[in-house]
C-alpha cells in the first residue's frame, strides 16, 4: 500500500512542507512519484521517517541524521542503537531534573546549594559534549572555532572550571545587581583570583586576554544573550571591570 504526502503527514505529525523538505536533502525518498506528480510512500519509507523522527526527538540536526543513517541501514541495528541512545539520554535527563529538584528545594528554603552539586548533570565526556554542542557550533559557523576538537574532554578538569567560573560569574552578577562600582577593590580581586585559577589550568591568561575576551562577548549576539540572560547589564559591566583591571597591571 502506497501512501500519499498529505496521508503520511496525519500518520506521523510531520508537516507536509517538512517531508519535502526531507525529500529535497535526500534524507526520505518517496517510494514512486505518481504520473500526476504526487509523492507516495510505501511501509519501508514510513520505518526510515520513524528513524528519523527518533533521532529528530534526541536533537540531532537533519545532517547527522542522514550522515547516521547511511552507515547503519539495517533497522535492527538502528532500532536498538536508538533504545541504548533514549536510555542514556533518559538517564542524563533523570539526574539533571533529580539536581533541578534540589534547586528549588533549596531555593524554596532560601538555601543555596553546594558548588559541586550544581553540576551533577555533567558527569561524562558525552554530556560535556551536548552541553557546549551550541555553543560551539556556533563558534563553527561564525568563527571556524572547534571548542571540542583534539584533544578528550577531561571531565573532572571542565567539571572544576565549571564551577569555578559558575562562582566567579554569579559573584560579577551580584556585585553589579548591589550597585558595587566596576573599579571597586572586591571585584579587582575577584578578577586577579579568576585569572589566577585559569593559570593554573594550564591557559596562560592575562589581564589583556581576559579583557579582550569580555570585549568579544559584547559583539557576539550569542555570547552577549548569555550573559544579560543571568543578569542584566552584565556583560557591560564585566567587560569595564576586565579593562579597568588590565590598565592597572
């Protein structure tokens, strides 16, 4: 039985407009395309967009998709490569809500939670990997910048720095919401211990380096939403704090 594109699109929940754009890539085929011009679809059609409606829900992009599919054509294999992938991303997301439920339990007792257990969402190379993805493609695209290539990601290490720059942001973050002045002693010494922490992960920072960094985060739309979305303002007073700080070393 042969299925046209308006009938696979009310199966699926797939837009029409999506499943030509599917055909267009390469990515689903139609089984025959009618005298008439209509595209039809037969039951191994219908298994290869459950396929990628699959790897669609775990976000990978229409490229990958197509890139994994072509390696791994048996649906068995596909089949249970995805049950191991939902399991594991299953499991991620079950400690990431377990670590928001401590959040707000401790938000809602006015508490404030432990550094290490901010981030017991990240505790492999793989998780890392997701939690920088957009980030760094969008330094791909922008800047041909590859934040994940070379070498492994040393989790303990990024889990440290992670927190330390977690602690020094949300100390930035407040001086800037309690009115402390971007000049201010606190935060000349909060700088001198961030880049002092850097240094000693092996990053070779310094004063310029940090103010050129805080001054590429005002022109990079990505990079500049991050910052006003944890605190309005940010980004502008950090980058005066880092040149303030830099003139006096």
């Amino acid at each position: 039985m042969l299925y046209t594109v308006k009938e696979v699109s009310e199966l699926s929940g797939v837009t029409i407009k999506a499943l030509h754009h599917y055909h267009k890539i390469g990515l689903l085929l139609p089984a025959e395309i009618s005298e008439a011009g209509y595209r039809l679809y037969g039951t191994a059609e219908l298994e290869r967009l459950q396929h990628i409606l699959f790897y669609r829900e775990m976000d990978f992009s229409l490229d990958q998709i197509k890139a994994l599919m072509e390696k791994a054509p048996e649906r068995r294999k596909m089949l249970l490569q995805q049950e191991k992938q939902l399991m594991d991303r299953a499991d991620r997301l079950d400690t990431i809500l377990k670590t928001l439920r401590t959040s707000l339990t401790s938000t809602e007792g006015g508490k404030h939670m432990e550094p290490q257990e901010l981030f017991k969402g990240f505790e492999s190379e793989e998780e890392w990997k997701e939690a920088l993805a957009e980030q760094n493609e969008h330094l791909k695209e922008q800047y041909d910048v590859d934040l994940l290539e070379g070498e492994p990601v040393d989790v303990p290490s990024m889990n440290e720095q992670a927190r330390e720059a977690a602690a020094f942001m949300a100390g930035m973050a407040n001086a800037l919401k309690t009115g402390i002045k971007h000049d201010d002693v606190r935060v000349r010494d909060s700088i001198r211990d961030h880049l002092q922490f850097m240094n000693e992960q092996g990053h070779a920072f310094t004063a310029a380096d940090f103010a050129g960094q805080t001054k590429f985060f005002l022109s990079d739309d990505f990079h500049l939403r991050m910052l006003e979305e944890q605190q309005t303002g940010l980004a502008y007073y950090l980058h005066a704090a880092a040149e303030a700080y830099a003139h006096l070393t």
